[in-house]
C-alpha cells in the first residue's frame, strides 16, 4: 500500500515538473509556491526539483519492475494532476492560497 502511495506522488511530481519547465523555457513568468508571477528561472529550477524528486521516488521503488499496481498509481497521479492544473489554469485570476491577489489587467 505504501508502495502504490509513493508511485501516486512519483507521477504527481513527475507531470507537474512539465509545465514549470516549459513555461521557464520560454522565457515566461508562472505560478509557483514562490509567487503568483514567478520568473522563468525559477520555474526551470522548480519543476527540475519536481522531476527529480518524482525520479528518485520511482527509482527507489524498483522502477524498472514495478508491478500493474504502481503503474496504475503512478498514472493515476499523473492523471489527476493533469486534469486538476488544467481546471486551475482556465481560470484567468488563478492564484495559491497563500498568494496574495495581484491587480490584473
């Protein structure tokens, strides 16, 4: 059980990493625990973190013999992580919690 709950974050790290890094690599501000309009750099660094973090769970856990169940978690993750970042970020005033409400305009 232990094993499925790391497999389930591993793909939750692992998918969030691609839009930090993405948008980093594109020169463009993002969201991230830091601030509402964080900068490109830190983005990289931040969805880096993620994917290497998500990698040393999936390692740890025998990756290369993981069984229908880890995957199914790990997909999971991914999954969920997915269709929850796309609902966040349809909403033009998307913030975290502890960000504070920047005007837009």
């Amino acid at each position: 059980m232990l094993s499925l709950i790391f497999s389930t974050i591993s793909g939750i790290l692992i998918l969030n990493a691609v839009p930090h890094i993405v948008k980093g690599i594109c020169g463009e501000k993002h969201m991230s625990p830091f601030g509402q309009k964080s900068s490109a750099w830190i983005n990289v660094v931040w969805g880096w973190a993620n994917l290497i973090c998500g990698a040393i769970i999936a390692i740890n856990l025998d990756f290369p013999n993981w069984t229908t169940d880890l995957w199914l978690g790990f997909c999971a993750g991914g999954i969920g992580t997915s269709v929850g970042l796309a609902i966040f970020w349809s909403d033009p005033n998307a913030r975290l919690p502890w960000h504070k409400q920047e005007n837009v305009r």
